[in-house]
C-alpha cells in the first residue's frame, strides 16, 4: 500500500472509502483505477469539510454514482462535483445536510461522446455582442452562424445554441433556447443556493447540451450518459443493499409554510416574502402568494403602518388583472426583489 492510501485509511472517512473498495474495483474495472478513484474522493472531502458533515447515504451515493459512470471526482477535469447542501427534512421537521451530486458539461460531453453515437454535442453560449445568425430552417436542414465578439466585449448573456451531430446522420439537430426561458422554466426553484449562481454559465451550456441529447436515439451502451442526465443535481442515497435511489424531487431549502404562519407582525412578512421573492423561482412564488395574502389578512400588528405590506399587496393582487397604468406582476416581483437586494446592501435586513 502506497503512504498515500495509507494515509487515507487512517482517517474515519477514509475507512469508510476503503470498506467498498471492492465495489469501486466492480464498477471502474480495476484495482489501480480503484485507488485512483479513492484518493480523488478523498481529495475531495478534504477540500470542503462540509462533505464530511452531510449524511453517509447521500455521499455514498453520489461516489457509487460517479463510480458507475466513471467520472473522476473534482480534480481539473470538472467533470464531476460533490456539492453540499442543506436541505430541509419534511420528516424530522429539521434542516440536514446532503451530497448533491453535480455532473459538469465536460463531464456530460464525454459520457455522450463515449456512447458512440455522437461525432459532435455541444452547447455554444450566445452574448448580446456577438455577431449570430439563431438558427433557421431550410431544405438541407438546421444552421446557425456564431461569430463570438472578443473576450470581456461579449456583454449579457442572451442563451445557448445545443448542437448533436449523430452519427450516420447526414444533419444536426439544433436548438435555441432564450436564456430569459431558461431562468423561469429550467432552472430549480433553490438555484441560488446551487451552481446556477455561481456558475450559470456552464449551467445554461450544460441546458443546451441536454436538450438535443433527449431527441437521439439510446443504444445498448449510453447508460451511463443517461444515468448522468437522470441524476444530475438530485440527491442520490445508497441503500442497505448497495442499491442507489435517486430523489428527483427539488430539495427544498426552507420550510416556507412554517415560515410564513409563524409571522405575526406584518413588516416580519414582508421581510420574509421578499426574501422569497428574491430567492425562488415564478412558480414557487406563485404557489406561496395565497397563503401570504390570506396569512397577512389575519395579522394586526404593523410595526410599518406607513405603507401597505405585500400581504396586503398580494391579497389585492389575487383575482385582479393590473390596470394599464399599474405595474405588471412579472415588473412587480423585479421591483420587490430590487429592493429587498438593496437593503440587504445597505444593512438594514439581513440575507
């Protein structure tokens, strides 16, 4: 055994690496590459201590995960992200944390490459600057022309360009997507707490990549790019059995409902709505907006009588279509999420 593997067997978690040893020989088909694999893991505990607090089933599962796809865990690559996250547990009524597991667009270009289907997948990023023809449609099939305008001129970005060329195929398939589209239809709920604010980018390229990969066909030995495409960013728990359940299920961040009932001051729901409003996406601000108006129907007590809260805001809201001269509900929210940004900024609520 190398200093280094023994190194790592002396640490709790590095134990527990080394106890499904043989698994990780099963799925990557040796044992050098089983120990390449351990220590990346390892690494990569050690970079975010926060791993070390999440629960086993979630981190297992997201190593068994990248195990039977054969992506390395962190390292230069990015191919593969154990992310930690702390999501609310409906059943204990408590938050905990998980492993996340977050496959990136190199590392989902391989696995599709890998498959033997593809002669090309990728996900061209498009700028306000840049000089594009979107894509259109003609005899010979779908194009589009990119001229990217030079680096640090390249202003917003406005969407992604997925390509898949199969093979055999004498044309791509292409799509647009809008990245105004992307943000209110594809992106979770939480995604401020997710790499969408950190690295959208790659997000919004990993989308396109993703879009054009669900029209092809899947042969005998795509599993792993549709494992990849399944499990990406959902938690993946391993089981007594060894077996790997993935919960599709958007993680929910916060408790909302409990958050919103146990107000009873009407500036606490305001501070709290537009903290929502600021952190979710359309449909879950929209799912939440009767209960806020109904919740703040009941509440007397207004430390900021000055001006009308958004519950009172919403609940006038409810059933009415805005008036020509009123803002519409969409440049509403803009504005509430501007201003609660703006007093974060100044101190005077905290994030």
């Amino acid at each position: 055994m190398t200093t280094d593997l023994a190194r790592i067997e002396d640490d709790p978690a590095g134990q527990a690496l080394f106890e499904r040893r043989e698994d990780f020989v099963r799925f990557l088909g040796g044992e050098q590459q089983a120990e390449r694999f351990i220590q990346e893991a390892f690494s990569a505990l050690n970079a975010n201590p926060f791993l070390r607090r999440c629960t086993p089933s979630s981190l297992f599962g997201a190593l068994y995960f990248a195990a039977q796809i054969d992506l390395p865990v962190g390292g230069p690559m990015q191919q593969f992200h154990l992310t930690p996250r702390q999501n609310w547990n409906a059943q204990r009524g408590e938050k905990e944390w998980q492993v996340v597991p977050v496959v990136g667009y190199n590392g989902l270009i391989t696995l599709a490459m890998n498959t033997g289907e593809y002669d090309a997948i990728e996900g061209k990023l498009v700028y306000e600057n840049d000089d594009v023809d979107l894509p259109w449609d003609d005899e010979t099939g779908t194009h589009f022309k990119l001229r990217p305008a030079p680096d640090g001129a390249r202003g917003e970005l406005r969407g992604v360009i997925g390509r898949a060329l199969v093979k055999g195929a004498d044309r791509s398939l292409i799509e647009w997507l809008d990245i105004e589209t992307i943000r209110d239809r594809m992106r979770p709920s939480n995604w401020a707490k997710t790499p969408w604010a950190t690295d959208e980018a790659a997000m919004v390229k990993k989308t396109g990549i993703r879009r054009v990969s669900k029209y092809t066909a899947k042969s005998r030995d795509s599993w792993k790019f549709a494992l990849a495409l399944d499990a990406d960013q959902a938690v993946v728990n391993l089981d007594e059995l060894g077996e790997l359940a993935v919960d599709r299920r958007e993680p929910a961040t916060e408790d909302w409902k409990s958050i919103i009932l146990a107000t009873t001051d009407k500036a606490d729901l305001e501070r709290e709505w537009k903290r929502l409003v600021a952190s979710q996406a359309r449909e879950v601000i929209d799912e939440f907006r009767p209960l806020v108006a109904a919740h703040g129907g009941t509440l007397t007590v207004d430390s900021r009588s000055d001006r009308p809260s958004p519950a009172e805001l919403a609940a006038a809201a409810v059933g009415h279509e805005a008036e020509p001269d009123e803002p519409s509900e969409e440049e509403f929210l803009r504005r509430e999420a501007a201003e609660y940004e703006a007093a974060v900024a100044r101190g005077e609520v905290q994030p």
